[in-house]
C-alpha cells in the first residue's frame, strides 16, 4: 500500500465566477493492484529453448527423461532439463501449438497469402520454387 500526500486546489462559485480557495493538503491512501501474467497457454503448445533451439512438443514426449507423449510442458518434473543444452525450464518460450502459421498474429493478413502457410508449407513452396529455377536452368543445355 502506497500512502501519498497530495496539494488539492478547490474551487467554489461564488457570485461572480470560479475562485481559487487556499490550498488545502490532505492524505490520500492509494493501493496498487499489480496485474499477474495470465497463463492463455493451451496443453498442446510447444515450447522452444531460447539456449539451444530445442522444442518440447506435448504430443512427442521427451524420450531422453522417459516423458511420454501427452504430457504438457508445464506437467513436467521439476528436475527436468532441456535434453539438448541442460537448461532449466524457465529458459523456454511458448512458441504455440504445431502447425500454427509462424509470425505475428497481426501481420498474417499482409503478403500475398504465404503468410497464413504453416512453416512446413513454407518449406515445401521455397524448395519447389528452387527446383523448378535448377530444372529450367538446366534446360538451357538443351539449346546448345
């Protein structure tokens, strides 16, 4: 609790318009109510290690500490480790459910709709992008 004390000027009509009266001062009782995060997390998100990359996926489990596949991220032991570096749970970000389109949820309307692709679509367009650029590259031969 946050005790402050506080100069009011108050103002009173009188006959002819608005007047300052004296200053007065008074104390004033403020509480301060600190917001907590809230945990919009759903049970299948991934989360991903900000030391090494490693993603804990609910669904897969984590064969190296014999968690199996189901357990959400925050059901895990509490002496469990990122399996790859050794890192601590709180080293991890949300990184969302799988197949959920990569980027900010505002910018996936811009673009010309790759956007809204998953990043294994987006895997699957760039590759075969470059394969048709190898393929029409290496038709050039044939003219010779």
């Amino acid at each position: 609790m946050l005790k402050a004390e506080i100069r009011v000027s108050t103002l009173h009509r009188d006959g002819v318009g608005l007047c300052h009266n004296s200053l007065q001062s008074f104390k004033l009782t403020v509480a301060i109510v600190m917001s907590a995060e809230v945990d919009v997390s759903s049970p299948l998100d991934r989360y991903e290690c900000r030391v090494c990359g490693y993603q804990y996926e609910p669904t897969k489990g984590d064969n190296r500490s014999q968690i199996p596949g189901g357990t959400a991220f925050k059901d895990l032991p509490e002496d469990w480790l990122c399996p790859v570096c050794g890192a601590a749970p709180s080293k991890f970000k949300n990184v969302g459910p799988a197949g959920k389109p990569s980027g900010f949820e505002e910018n996936l309307r811009y673009g010309i709709g790759v956007n809204t692709l998953t990043p294994g679509q987006k895997n699957i367009l760039i590759f075969s992008v470059l394969g048709a650029l190898v393929l029409l590259l290496l038709s050039f031969y044939g003219f010779s």
